[in-house]
C-alpha cells in the first residue's frame, strides 16, 4: 500500500457534488447540456449530441473531484505564449485527485466503451482501493463521468448499476466526449493528478501530501478524436505547472524532483501526435512521459521550495493549430 487515509464519513465525494449535479441538471439549457433518463437512470449528455459548454466543464471537472476542488477558468502566460487556461486548487488532493478524478474505471461491453471517473468509483470500489484504505464512500448515491464518443448503452448502465449497488434513481451519470469543450476543461483540470498519479508510480509515499495547486492551458476543441487526444495530452505534458505542499525530508524531495516533469522522459521534445504515430501501441509509450511540464515542492516541515521542468511553448504553439498573424 502506498499511502493511508482516515475514514471520514462527512467528506463523502458522492454526497459533496451532488449540489454542482444538481445545478446542472436544474440549469442544463443555460449549460448547454442535455438531461435524460434511461431506466430511471440521470444520464446528462455534456457534449456527445449536445454542444457543451465551459461553464458545464468547470462544473463536470468539479463534479469529477468529488466537491473536494476548485475549478475556475483565466488567461496565463506560458513562458511567453499567452492562452486560456484551467486553474485547480485542493486541500484534499488524495481524496479529489486519486480517490475520485482518477480515470480509474474502464468501462468496455458491446458497442460502447468509456473510462469512467468521478466520485462513483469510491461507491463501487471494483479497484478494492477504497476498502484497503478504509474509505468506502457508504453514499446511497452514486455519481461517475465518463470520458466517451457516445452515451451509454443500456448494458453499460447495467454494469455501472450492478458495481455501485443503488437504486437506478441515485445514479447519476455524466458524459463527455475529448472533442468537446467539457472534455478539454476536465482533461486539462487533471494536471494534479497526473502529477500524483506521477509521484504514486515512482512509489512515493503521497499521503505526505498537504495540498496541490495547479494551473494547464485550455486545449482548444477538436475536429476528430486523435487530433483531441494530441492536443489534451500536449496541454499537460508541455505546458502544465503544479505545485506542492508537502510534509517530508528534504533529502527525499532533493532526490526525486527531476523524476517528476515529463521532461524526465525520453520521449519528451516531440508532440504527442508523433509519439503516438511512432508507438505500435499506446502502452509501448514511456510511462514517466505522463506528467506535467513543470513541478513545485514545498516543503512544509522545512520552508525549502524544489522544482524542475520546464514549459514549451513551441509544441504547445504547433499543437493548439495557432495561426499568427
């Protein structure tokens, strides 16, 4: 086990973002969104057959960390390229970060496929991660968003139902596809938790974690899937910063800071389109690849700040389809 948490009961992430599902659900025609029932099952379309919006991605993107975050929208320089960006901050980043906005959740039957995140999977806990650490959301409600081309089927929404063990009626399930605004603010509000997915992979103990500060630029909308896939990851992998807070020995944080940013990667200087195209499969892709541009420790035991990586501008110029004037 890499890290623990106490179970606290009133931090359920199911109960947390209920309020945000039900301002979407209440105001969808203001959000741009589509609300149906399937079974008695809420499912709200935020981009498949609708066209979103980004008032709706910060809400799916806070949605998706449980209510444990917070999501907003600014212009920022990115060592001189100047763009939209998605800003996230958190004082429970294991609990918003791993324990919710993880895409922890494959999803795959006949006809449809999704990676699921969100607070729902504390519910199902197939992972057995919430058990080991002795947080199952016990939430009669349960809330997951998936990352998907289309709505799902009614198969799906079996499996999903039989996994969270509630009433159709408490299940709530929100849909956005990558080529959609919804899907580029809840990608690019990943950056921490890339970061700690990074950190966790390198078997860091991230319970020493105190609380993250990240800010990603916006990928811009997409006209196909893979083109989506390029500029989503690019945003993260060249020019996502995060920073922090952490309780531990200076020495360990010393030792592994330039492990972190993506320039820790071999792979790291090229797009991700061409990475992508030069993989026979996506897992052939380096795996210390997957993190953001540049990182910040702090330290809180000693004051001492770590950093390394670096922003590139130029990749992220290329791959966003910038035209200058």
């Amino acid at each position: 086990m890499i890290f623990s948490l106490p179970d606290i009961p009133e931090l359920s992430p199911n109960r947390l973002a209920m309020p945000y599902v039900e301002e979407l659900i209440k105001d969808h025609q203001k959000f741009k969104v589509a609300v149906h029932e399937q079974d008695r099952v809420h499912i709200i379309d935020c981009g498949v057959n609708v066209r979103g919006s980004w008032e709706a991605g910060i809400l799916f993107a806070t949605i998706s960390m449980g209510g444990l975050g917070q999501v907003d929208t600014r212009w920022a320089d990115f060592n001189g390229f100047r763009w939209p960006s998605v800003q996230v901050m958190t004082d429970h980043p294991l609990r918003a970060c791993m324990l919710s906005q993880f895409a922890g959740w494959p999803i795959y039957t006949r006809g449809f496929s999704a990676l699921g995140s969100g607070p729902g999977r504390a519910v199902a806990d197939f992972e057995n991660i919430f058990t080991e650490l002795g947080c199952v959301d016990q939430s009669e409600i349960a809330i997951l968003c998936l990352e998907s081309e289309k709505l799902p089927t009614k198969e799906a929404i079996r499996n999903i139902l039989e996994k969270c063990h509630c009433k159709p009626e408490n299940l709530f399930i929100l849909v956005a596809p990558t080529t959609s605004s919804v899907g580029s603010i809840q990608i690019a509000a990943r950056a921490l938790e890339t970061g700690l997915y990074k950190l966790k992979s390198l078997s860091y103990d991230i319970s020493t974690i105190r609380s993250g500060w990240g800010v990603c630029p916006l990928p811009p909308v997409a006209p196909d899937r893979i083109i989506a896939l390029g500029r989503t990851n690019d945003a993260i992998l060249y020019g996502a910063t995060v920073y922090y807070n952490v309780e531990d020995n200076d020495e360990n944080l010393a030792a592994m800071i330039h492990q972190l940013p993506s320039s820790f990667s071999k792979e790291f200087g090229r797009s991700f389109i061409e990475i992508f195209k030069n993989n026979e499969d996506f897992y052939d892709i380096d795996p210390l690849l997957f993190s953001p541009a540049e990182v910040w420790l702090t330290n809180l035991k000693s004051g001492r700040t770590f950093h390394a990586g670096r922003i590139r501008p130029d990749i992220l110029v290329a791959s966003f389809g910038t035209i200058n004037d």
